[in-house]
C-alpha cells in the first residue's frame, strides 16, 4: 500500500508528551512525522501523550506532513490502549516498534481493525533485533498494508555487541537485508537514527549512505537534521536532467523493446525508474 512516489525523506520522531515540539512541528519542511508514544515518553506521561497524539492527528494543522504514530510494543502495559486510541483518529500509519515476526503484524492489524481503524492506516514495522532481521521479508510480507521497514539502528547495535564505527560497518548486511525485504513486497524502507545531532557532517555522510544502499528516506530525531535529510534524498539536478533524457529517448524510440541515450541502451525498467525520479522531485517540488 506504499505510494512510491510520495516524498519521505525526512522522518522525524516528535515525543507527543512536548507541546511546544508538537506546535513546532507544523512549521518544519519535514516529509513525515512519528508521534511518538514510546521511547521518548515516560511511563507516568503515557496516558496524556496518547490523548496529545491523537488530538494532533485530528486537528487538520499539519498540512501536507504524513502523520505517524509510534505506539508501545507489543507485549507492553500501554500496546492495547495506544491502538484503540490510534484507530479511533486514523493516522496515516501505526509505527510499531520491535517486532519479530509476521504474526505479529497481523495481530496489530487485527486490533486496529476492530477499533475501527480506516482501511487506510498502515503498520511501519520497525527492524530493531537480530531475530526481526533474519525475518525481515516474512515481516513486510505480513500484509499488503504493511507500507515501510523502518531500521532501528540502536537497539540493533547493542544487540549485535558491536562497536558504532563511522562507517556503520557492521551493520551494512542488516541494512542491505531491510532494502532486500521493502523492495520484495514494494515497501518503503527506512534508515535508523543518528545520535549526534551537531554534527551536520556526519549525518550527511550516513544519509549518502543509506541513499546508496537504496533506503528511501530517514529517521530523525532533531529538527535541525531535516534540512540536510531532505537535501541528499532528494533527486539531484543531474539525476533529474538524465532521467528526463531516458524518457525523452524511451517515448521517441522508433519501436521495439529497447531505446539508446547518450550510448547506452535503456529499457522499460530504466523508464519506469525515471519517471519514479521525476515524480519524486515533482512532489517535492509542489511542496515548496
């Protein structure tokens, strides 16, 4: 159920239990926000976060944002009463945080659905442990609306004991494993976090990153870290200008399958990523 054309390049996580982030929020070039119930939270602030979240989603403020919320986990004192409050106002899509498992997903949805969710909501798994890696694809697999694989990055680490080296190294097979499993079932996926929120330099180095390996887009956690998001995945001058040539050399082709640009022979699957490209920064664009 995943719009591959919608623009979300910047999530940002927002702790539902802050007003003035919440207000803020309405101001920011972000492409989606996820409101969040869960870790940013404390447990005596459950209930009025809830109530703040939902309230956000219905208040029509946010203008073209896609609005998200993060529920507790599964499992947790808070999981039940977060969906049937989330269902009752319909947010673009539950975030559920560790999941592991197709059943998993199914269960949420199936809560969801008899709360009274829209058929619209979607479910963003988050990836955030070995177990949930290595099902991946059973996860995005779980149901036609799950929309995107979110990578939690830090609980990732520390589960693998392994060191955060700059390179993310040991965490590259994770990450190519997630894209693997969003692109299987035609899902959005999503990079983890980046801790250091001064360091605009390093944030733009793993945003190239996960841009590469094929993520979409990536969770943030500091308004300040939109901008910079927004900016390496967003397509370039130079990926619009040559995606505007293949379809340009594709619609031009005298017949047959295959067309040449600038020496180089194109198909139908190099066409059908252009026109993703130029759709993409058509949507941006309409945005500004």
């Amino acid at each position: 159920m995943s719009d591959p054309e919608q623009p979300r390049r910047s999530v940002l996580y927002l702790p539902a239990s802050n007003p003035r982030a919440l207000e803020k929020a309405k101001t920011l070039p972000v492409d989606t926000l996820v409101l969040d119930l869960e870790d940013a939270v404390a447990p005596e602030d459950k209930a009025a976060a809830r109530a703040a979240a939902c309230a956000a989603v219905g208040s029509g403020e946010y203008g073209h944002r896609e609005l998200t919320v993060r529920v507790n986990a599964v499992g947790t004192p808070w999981h039940e009463e977060d969906l049937a409050a989330v269902a009752a106002v319909g947010p673009d899509a539950v975030v559920v945080p560790k999941v592991e498992s197709a059943e998993q997903v199914r269960e949420v949805l199936d809560a969801l659905a008899a709360a009274g969710a829209p058929e619209t909501t979607t479910v963003w798994p988050m990836i955030e442990t070995a177990r949930a890696v290595v099902h991946a694809t059973d996860i995005a697999a779980g149901s036609d609306r799950v929309a995107a694989l979110v990578l939690g990055t830090n609980d990732l680490l520390a589960q693998l004991r392994a060191q955060p080296v700059a390179d993310r190294s040991p965490l590259l097979v994770a990450m190519s494993m997630v894209v693997l499993a969003a692109r299987a079932v035609g899902a959005v996926a999503l990079d983890g976090v980046y801790n250091a929120v001064r360091d605009e330099e390093g944030l733009r180095r793993e945003c190239e990153q996960a841009r590469d390996l094929g993520f979409d887009g990536k969770t943030l956690i500091h308004p300040t870290q939109v901008g910079p998001c927004n900016e390496v995945f967003a397509p370039g001058e130079t990926e619009v200008e040559a995606a505007k040539g293949v379809v340009a050399a594709w619609e031009g082709r005298d017949g047959g399958g295959v067309a040449v640009h600038e020496g180089q022979m194109i198909e139908e699957l190099h066409v059908a990523q252009a026109r993703r490209v130029l759709a993409v920064e058509r949507a941006i664009r309409e945005r500004r």
